[in-house]
C-alpha cells in the first residue's frame, strides 16, 4: 500500500474557510457540459469542533444508484446528528453527469467508477476522476461508498472490502451488516484506488436503481454512524445484527435454457445446498428445469426480471464459510425481528416468490 498522502488542510474548501465546529454547503466544480456551463459536485461538510479523522461518505458514483443519496439527505438533514470529533464530507451525488441523465454512465459512456484515479488530460471519465480523488480523497483518512444493485436487479444488503487491509477489516465489521464480502474490487474503482492511496475505503451494496427504498436508507444510516461510532467521531452504541459472515467466494447462478422464471427464494435468504431457487417454465407455466444451490449460501442479489435466457443471471450466492449453517443463522435472524427480517421482506415485494415444487 502507499502511504504517502498528500493531506490538503481540512479548513479550506475551494477557497471558503471551513471552522471548527461549523457546517456548510459547498461546491466541486468538475468539468463543463456543452452550453459551456461548469458542472459541479454538491457536497455537505462538517466539522467538529475537535480534531480527529476525515471521512467521506459518498453516493452515486454510477448516476442511477441513488438509495445512498436518500441516505446521505437523511444525514444532512438530521439535526440532533452531532459529531464528536472529526470532519464528515457527505456527497450525496458524485456523478452528477450521469445522475442528471438518470443512467449508470457518463455522456461518453465510460464508468467513472473504473477511472480512478483519472487524469487530468485523460477522457472525460479521466478528468472527473483526477479532480474528485485529489479534491475529496486526498483530504480522507477514511471512505464509505453507497451503491445499489445493476438495472433489473436487487441486492440484499451488504459491505464489501479488501479484507487484507485490517483497517478496511475494522470498517467493515464496524458498519453492522450481517454480510461482508471480501474483495480488492475493480481496477480503476473508487474503493480499490482510495485504498491504495492510504484511505482505506468499503462500500455498501443494496436494493435497486432509480429507487430510494426505506430499509435501504435505514441500513445505511445505521451503518454510516456506526463506523463513526467505531472511530470515536459519534457518541452511543452500535447498532447491529446478531451475526455476521465474511463471504470469500461468491458465484453467479445462471440460466440454461430460455423461460419465465417462478422465484423459490428472496434475497437475503439463507438456503442449503440442493435447495431450489427457481423453476424455469414456458409462458403457458409448463416446467422446463429447475435451478438448485450449489452450496450452503445466503442469497446476496437476484434479478427482478423473470423472462430469462440462457446464460443470464438468476441470482447471486455468497458461500457460507464451513462450518456455518444456514439453519442456525436463519434462526438468529428470526429470533431477532429486526431490520434484516424487514429487508429481506421489503426486497421480496419486487418479486413473485412461489414454493417450490416437491421433490
């Protein structure tokens, strides 16, 4: 990793002086559109009057993920949300270019979120990349990244980070989710450059685009101050589930012949090898096959489109590491009520769940 970081002062943003103890609105001017208007990055920042660590809490890398903006609105506007110590940068829409096109890609169709750490004479993607690194970034000690699920698809929620690096290790277990994947992330990712800069970064994944689902801001909420409770910046206990499993192999199950899919699980879902997940029939409901589990898993995404053909995704399982059972975890989540059983409910309202057909 390098740890040679080139801090700004934390004060002064773009000029405007920041105080101990103040909060302010500011903006990132990060490149021009075609009418020769400046494009900027809206951005919350927050002092407190104490020093300590700098995070950033950021949503909408890909435009049309915006459950983290629903997320990040929440913060903004909380007013009994008090820091301790330490600077919050909260952005709740990072890749305005594509947010205003309501789509995952830039107008030149690169994803910002495979061009970090940018250039300043590189494309489009490049430019915007360079700026929001060395402008946020750098300033961080420490990053949270909001993501949903692709389109058509939703996702159970869950952190994600390079587990090697026991800060990244710390954060995640500190932000309460049940799942944690592990993972150094995509070449050119936000979360993966940030780490390798010296800031170590996650991300949480959850629900669908366009969409700002509740239990998905709800997570996220929680799990935002819990990271900041674990780095002294907020004061109160954490708030988490009764368990959590690190996933290290996940695997897309995919369809082998053509149909319309009938759902036998939801996401979250924690379910046994041999388990049916869906049964693939014709449009008059006749079976064509039946898709079982490969592995004891929990169900970390799915698609929400049931017309499928071969090859396209079903569903995304993250296997149990050995020795963990999905009977016993089932029953921790049952015996707790809370916000993971109101999720997994939530999510499955978006798609058709049959019981599957005997053996």
């Amino acid at each position: 990793m390098n740890n040679k970081r080139n801090l700004k002062p934390v004060g002064n943003w773009f000029g405007q002086e920041i105080l101990p103890g103040e909060s302010c609105h500011v903006k990132l001017p990060v490149s021009e559109n075609s009418s020769s208007m400046t494009v900027e990055i809206p951005i919350h920042i927050r002092r407190s009057e104490n020093n300590g660590p700098v995070i950033f809490v950021t949503a909408a890398l890909h435009g049309d993920e915006i459950n983290g903006t629903g997320a990040i609105h929440q913060l903004i506007q909380d007013e009994s949300f008090q820091l301790q110590k330490g600077t919050l940068i909260l952005v709740p829409v990072l890749n305005i270019l594509a947010f205003d096109r309501h789509s995952r890609y830039l107008p030149d169709r690169r994803d910002l979120n495979r061009s970090f750490p940018g250039s300043s004479e590189g494309s489009l993607a490049g430019r915007m990349a360079r700026i929001i690194f060395d402008e946020i970034v750098s300033r961080c000690d420490y990053g949270i990244d909001l993501h949903t699920a692709a389109v058509r698809r939703t996702n159970y929620p869950n952190v994600r980070g390079d587990l090697s690096n026991p800060k990244v290790l710390k954060l995640a277990q500190s932000f309460g989710s049940e799942i944690i994947i592990n993972g150094k992330g995509p070449q050119g990712g936000l979360r993966t450059e940030a780490c390798k800069s010296g800031c170590p970064t996650i991300i949480m994944e959850g629900g669908e685009v366009w969409k700002v689902e509740p239990g998905i801001v709800e997570s996220a909420v929680r799990g935002i101050k819990n990271v900041l409770r674990g780095l002294e910046m907020l004061d109160g206990p954490n708030e988490s589930p009764d368990y959590q499993v690190i996933i290290e192999k996940s695997k897309w199950i995919r369809a082998e012949r053509g149909g319309f899919l009938q759902f036998h699980i939801k996401p979250g879902d924690l379910i046994e090898e041999g388990q049916a997940l869906a049964t693939n029939t014709t449009l008059l409901g006749d079976e064509r096959n039946i898709i079982y589990s490969p592995f004891d898993a929990v169900v970390i995404g799915m698609t929400t489109l049931p017309a499928i053909s071969p090859g396209e995704p079903i569903c995304n399982l993250g296997e149990l590491p050995k020795g963990c059972k999905a009977s016993e975890l089932r029953k921790l989540r049952l015996d707790e009520d809370g916000l993971e059983t109101r999720l997994s409910e939530d999510l499955a309202s978006n798609i058709l769940v049959v019981e599957a057909p005997p053996d």
